[in-house]
C-alpha cells in the first residue's frame, strides 16, 4: 500500500487512497502542507533538489536525506497507505519508492523490484544519487544501482501519472 505521486496530484492521491504516512521529497522553498487525514507526525519532510551532482546554489541529496527516509518508513505501521509525493512524481519519488521497497524487504531482488517500478510507472526515472546512497546504506553492493540502471530511463513526462508500488516483488 505504497502509492507515489506529484505534487498536484497530493490532495486527491491521500484522499482516495486513505493515506496516514507521507514522505515529501522536494525543494525546500516549496511549502507542503500536512494534507487532512494526515498527522503531522506521520509527515516526513525531506528538502532537496533533483540533481544528481553538486551544482552552485542548490542542495543535492545527502546521505542523512536517506538515512531518516528509511528510519521513518521502517516505522511506518502499514496499518493504513503510504504516500510519497515528489515535485512532478518522476524522480525523487519514484527512487524513494525503490529505497522504501528494498528496505522494507531486505531478502527481496532488487532486479525484480526494479521491473515492478517500470511496470507500474513507465515514466520513472529514479534519482541515481538517491539510490547509490541507499544502496550502500542497505548493504546492497551495487545491485540496487545496477537494477535501476538497467531499467533505463523513462519514457519522457511532465508528471507522472500516480500508481501503486508493491512493498514487495510480489505482485
């Protein structure tokens, strides 16, 4: 009961979906209210732009970024859904998905979780910063890299179209 979407698409994504727990990956001018339904305590909110090397006046993901994204969803109860939202819903999100999946199941392949995320969202194109730094933190030895390297690029969007993410390669 993981679900990802844009920004544009929040509201109505928690909405019809009964999220209790969001994860916000987006520049940290944005602001991102807590949406109804949701406590404030169940709202992570993580400020960075998606780059995926240092450029002059913005703030590229940081380990610590990754770090308290998976410590908060592997305190998610997974009683009620889970949103994670980025800015269009194609990068930061999509990669915190893939992280969210793998550590959420850390016996699970992460070639097969990789294909469920192309399956599922044939516009994601996960952030590579984020997943080389979960990747290590997880004690994946480059296969999470590897994985979404091989699903490529995805097909070019605007914004994503919002979709559910299996925590597991089990459909």
């Amino acid at each position: 009961m993981l679900h990802v979407c844009s920004l544009s698409k929040l509201t109505d994504t928690v909405n019809k979906t009964g999220a209790k727990t969001l994860v916000t990956l987006i520049n940290a001018e944005m602001e991102v209210p807590t949406p109804a339904g949701i406590d404030s305590g169940k709202h992570l909110f993580l400020a960075f732009n998606d780059i995926v090397d240092p450029v002059e006046g913005l703030i590229p993901a940081s380990e610590r970024h990754v770090e308290d994204l998976i410590a908060f969803v592997g305190s998610w109860d997974r009683q009620a859904p889970l949103v994670i939202h980025c800015w269009a819903g194609i990068s930061r999100s999509t990669a915190g998905a893939y992280v969210t999946a793998c550590a959420l199941n850390p016996t699970a392949n992460e070639y097969a979780l990789a294909a469920l995320l192309r399956k599922r969202s044939p516009s994601a194109t996960p952030n590579a910063r984020i997943v080389a730094m979960a990747d290590k933190l997880l004690g994946r030895d480059g296969r999470m890299i590897d994985a979404i390297r091989g699903i490529g690029r995805g097909a070019n969007a605007f914004e994503g179209t919002p979709f559910l993410m299996p925590i597991d390669s089990e459909e």
